[in-house]
C-alpha cells in the first residue's frame, strides 16, 4: 500500500514543489520584497532621476524595464538560494533521503518551484511597469523571443541559485553570495547607457552577460532593430550558464547526498 | 522477506571512518523486533554514524547493517519502506502549520486516509490546539513532538530516534518518554540514541554502550548493572588530604571520587574479605571515616568504570 513504485517519481516531485510554493508564499522575503524593491527602484528612477537622465529618445521607463526584470530575479533568488540551502544542511534532506522517495525529486521540486516564482515575479515586475508608463512597441513574435530569453536567464539564475544553496555552509553563506547579483544590473546598460561610464566599469559594464541580455530584450520590446551579434551572445552567456551551473551543482547534489 | 525471525535489526563488524579519523570501529549490534533499543554514549562516540548508517543515508566502509534482513547499502531502497528517522535536531518547516507538515510527509508516504492520519497523531502528541499554528510559534518540546509525528506518518515499523530528549526541559523530556513507551506499545521497534543514562535505564529493554567506536558493553539495565563486581563501597572523608591518602592506599582498587563530598567510590567484589581489607587499610594510618555505605552500583557507575573514566586529582 505505502510502498514506493518507479511511477509515484512524479507524484512525489508535485508533493515537493507545492511544499516549496507554500514555503515562498509564507516567507515574507521570497515573493514580496523580490518584487517590492525592484517597484521602488522603478519608481525612483522613473520619478526621481528620470528628468535627468539623458538617454536619447527612449523614456524612462522603457529603457530600464529590462533592467529592473534583471534586478527582480537577482533580488529573488537570495532567499530562494537560502531555502535550498535550509534543506540541504538543517536535516530535511536527511528525513527525505530515508524515505523511500526519488532523489531527484527533491531537487526538481526545487527547481520547479523556483522557476515559476522567478516567472511570477517577472510578470508583476512588467505589470507595475506597464502602470507607470512602460509603453511595448513590440509584436507577438517580438515578446515570445524576449520571454524567451527571459526565460532562459531564469533557468541559468536558478541553476546558479541551487549551486550557492549547495555550495554554501549555511544559510548567511547563501545569502551573501547573492547579493551580488542584485548589484550587478546596475553595472550594465541596464540603468544607463555603458558610455556615460568611467572607463574600467564601462569595459566591464559591456562585457559582461546582463548587457546582451539587456540590450536584446529592450530592443525586442521597444520594435527596435536587434542586431544578430547582440542576440548571439545573449543566448551564448545563457546557455554558458544554464551549462556551468548546472553541471557544477549537480556534482555537489551527488556528493552530498552519497556519503 | 524475513519469515519467523525475531531480530529487527543486526550490525555486524561495523566500521566508518571520516578520513583518519576512524569513528566506527568494528560494532557489533542485535534489536529484537518489538523492543526499544538504546545506543548509549558521550558525544562523538559513533552513535549518529551507526544512525545514519542503518537508515541508508550513508555507507559504512565495512563489515555488515541488516534491517528486517533487508541489507541497508544493497536494498537501500526495500529498507526505506520499514524505517523512519527523527534526526538530532527537529526538522519541520517552520513556514507551514503542524498539520501541513504532516500531510507533506504524508503524501510522500502515498497515505491515501492523510487527514485522518494527521489528525490522529496530532491528538496522540497533544498537538491538536496548535494544528493550524505555525510551527514558528511552536515550543522546543512541541516542535520535537511535530517531528517525531511527522516521522509516524509512514506508520514504518522500525523508528530510529537520534536523541530524542537532548536539549529539551525536564517537562518535555518527561512526554518524550511517555511518546517512546507509547510507540512501544503500538508493536514498533525504537532504536534510540542518548548520552543519558537514566534515560537508557528507564526506557530500554536493551543497552549498548558506544565508547570510542565500539561497543563496551550491552545487555539489559540489569544485567549491565550485574557485569560488575557486586558491591560499590563508599566512604566519605573529612577532608581531602584524606581522601588523597586513602585514594593511594586503595590504587589497585577502581576507584572513583567525588571530591565536592569527600567521597571515595570504591569497587569490590562485596566479599567480606575485601571490605575488611578496603577498612584495615584506612585504619592502618589513622584516618577518620565519616560515613562507611556499601550499595548496589548505578548505571552510572557501571558507564564511569566500563569506559575507565576516573575523575583525575589536580
């Protein structure tokens, strides 16, 4: 009656994923502040830079929406990575472990839970945006390839958000970590054109992975042209890094949960 | 399947090393079906390594671990079904309500009656007014009780409960105890692990000593008590330069004292002969005795000397 068949993997995988969206839920952090800070950063410089930035022809708001989308994945996933992290070195892993359920599953509850709260997150960050002026020039095929590529960065953020949440003793460890990448949109054509940058940040404001990422989704929303190198290395640094982090915690799942 | 046997669960020539660090060496285990078991010793000794080892999430680098038969490294996956853990420190999401941490584990089990399930341990542990609270709000007693709970959800047969008392209030140590008779009686086999020797005395059927990763000794509260030399004289000194002269005269007596009392522990084999002898000798060099008790060892005693642990003068 209770025993475990090869066909309850994905059952188990549903029951741990539900368990993860009722932990985002109920933890003040996860949902809510990954999206009020990117809201208030929105409107800030919406209202309070905004006169002064000089930035061509674009408003605004339409020039950092891709930016802030940025910012709001970066912003959740600290405590996503903190969550994982719990898991891994508080003992839950071992109660789950000794039960006769699926290994993988746990992670791709994980997984899965994280994805659709990056998504969720995105889409109210773009909904806000929309309310203070963000006006798309882009057409149906212009937005799926943008979420597209929105999507692939949050699979590429979430594979690094499970690495840290591996690879951190504990949880202040993975929160730490994190940070970073709520800083790093602002050192990318996210917020301001690279060229109004010193020069050291500007050589490392435009090579790093956020700036083709930036630049292809604001040219597929805003219907401007989108030039295939741009593209290219937006999906080159996704894929680099859907594959390096993917790869990396999938080692340090194996080795720490085979002892 | 294991048809007739009796045994739950047996170890055999058990080791486990982290590196050089060798922490299991050559452990020898046997737990009735039924009984409560206790691995007792101090921390570090191997207790949570012989735990971790029989409930599949490690592998010993030797000898043999079988649970109803079922080897714990080649039917990992067959063990898993019969056991369940409660680990050293309770692991319940803190976010979610004792019941939902309940019907989680629940629907990982494949529980089809999950509610009622939950409902029926929630009463059991005395958790039902505090169901639908957040374990955040919990108390350390309560929360040790949601987990041990959560671990009955798959009604396994076979319980490890890796200590299941440290840290908490006398109160609460006291219902862990009365939860431990309990499981007891509801057929299952608990296999637990403390530093505690009242604790081992009162609840086990059975005892084994850990100590530097071997079994010392084992067998009933009793019979533990019995592998000593009967008698256990105490004499209480004055002062402590007599008990220190005392001490030497006795050296080939074990010996154990209490100097906040003055206090030599001294064992014999309670034959007349040597408390005579323990008495001529003290009064060969004229010194007072303030208090003379022969008594029945304690399990305490019986750890102290089992695992050679004199409280050494200064």
């Amino acid at each position: 009656m209770r025993y475990s068949k090869e066909g309850w993997f994905l059952r188990d995988s549903i029951t741990l994923f539900e368990r993860c969206i009722m932990l985002a839920f109920r933890s003040p952090g996860a949902i809510g502040l990954a999206f009020i800070a990117p809201a208030s950063i929105m409107a800030v410089f919406v209202y309070v830079f905004g006169g002064a930035l000089d930035i061509g022809d674009v408003s605004v708001v339409d020039y950092i929406v891709p930016g802030v989308v940025l910012l709001t994945i970066g912003q959740s996933a600290a405590p996503i990575s903190v969550r994982f992290n719990n898991d891994m070195t508080k003992g839950v892993i071992d109660r789950f472990r000794a039960m006769p359920i699926a290994k993988s599953s746990i992670l791709i509850g994980h997984v899965t839970a994280t994805v659709l709260q990056n998504v969720i997150s995105v889409a109210a960050t773009i909904g806000v945006s929309l309310l203070v002026g963000f006006r798309p020039q882009a057409g149906l095929i212009d937005w799926l390839m943008a979420a597209g590529i929105m999507l692939l960065y949050i699979i590429a953020i979430m594979w690094l958000t499970v690495f840290v949440g591996l690879f951190a003793k504990d949880s202040e460890g993975a929160s730490s970590m994190m940070t970073l990448l709520g800083t790093l949109p602002f050192l990318s054509s996210g917020f301001t054109p690279t060229d109004t940058m010193p020069v050291a940040l500007r050589i490392f404001a435009e090579n790093q992975p956020m700036t083709p990422i930036i630049n292809s989704v604001r040219a597929l929303l805003l219907g401007e042209l989108l030039d295939d190198r741009t593209l290219q290395l937006a999906l080159f640094w996704c894929v680099l890094m859907i594959v390096i982090f993917y790869i990396s915690a999938l080692l340090i799942y194996k080795r720490r949960t085979t002892k | 399947m294991s048809e007739k046997t009796t045994v739950a669960i047996t170890i055999q020539g058990l080791t486990k090393a982290y590196k050089n660090n060798k922490v299991l060496r050559g452990v020898n285990i046997s737990v009735q079906k039924g009984s409560i078991f206790a691995l007792l010793g101090s921390n570090g000794a191997g207790k949570t390594t012989i735990v971790k080892i029989l409930s599949t999430l490690i592998h010993p680098d030797g000898g043999s671990a079988e649970v109803l038969g079922l080897d714990v490294v080649k039917q990992a996956k067959q063990v898993r079904n019969h056991i369940s853990l409660t680990g050293q420190f309770a692991t319940v999401d803190e976010q979610l309500t004792g019941k939902e941490n309940l019907l989680i584990i629940g629907a990982l089990w494949h529980v089809s009656d999950r509610k009622e399930q939950a409902d029926k341990l929630l009463e059991m542990f005395q958790l039902t007014n505090v169901a639908n609270k957040r374990v955040s709000t919990y108390s350390g007693g309560m929360r040790r009780r949601l987990d041990i709970a959560m671990g009955m959800m798959g009604q396994s047969s076979i319980v490890f409960l890796d200590e299941p008392t440290t840290g908490l209030d006398p109160q609460s140590r006291l219902a862990m105890w009365n939860i431990v008779k309990l499981m007891s009686s509801l057929g299952k086999t608990v296999f637990l692990t403390t530093q505690y020797l009242d604790e081992a005395d009162y609840l086990a059927d059975y005892i084994a000593v850990l100590h530097e990763g071997v079994i010392i000794a084992d067998g009933t509260s009793e019979e533990l008590k019995k592998t000593l030399p009967q008698g256990i004289i105490q004499i209480q000194f004055n002062n402590e330069l007599d008990l220190k002269k005392a001490k030497a005269l006795l050296d080939e007596y074990p010996i154990r004292d209490d100097k906040e009392i003055n206090t030599l522990n001294i064992q014999t084999d309670s034959s007349a002969k040597a408390f005579a002898d323990v008495l001529n000798r003290i009064n060969e060099i004229n010194i007072e005795i303030l208090k003379f008790t022969p008594k029945q060892p304690t399990l305490e005693d019986a750890f102290l000397i089992l695992i050679g642990e004199k409280k050494e003068d200064v």
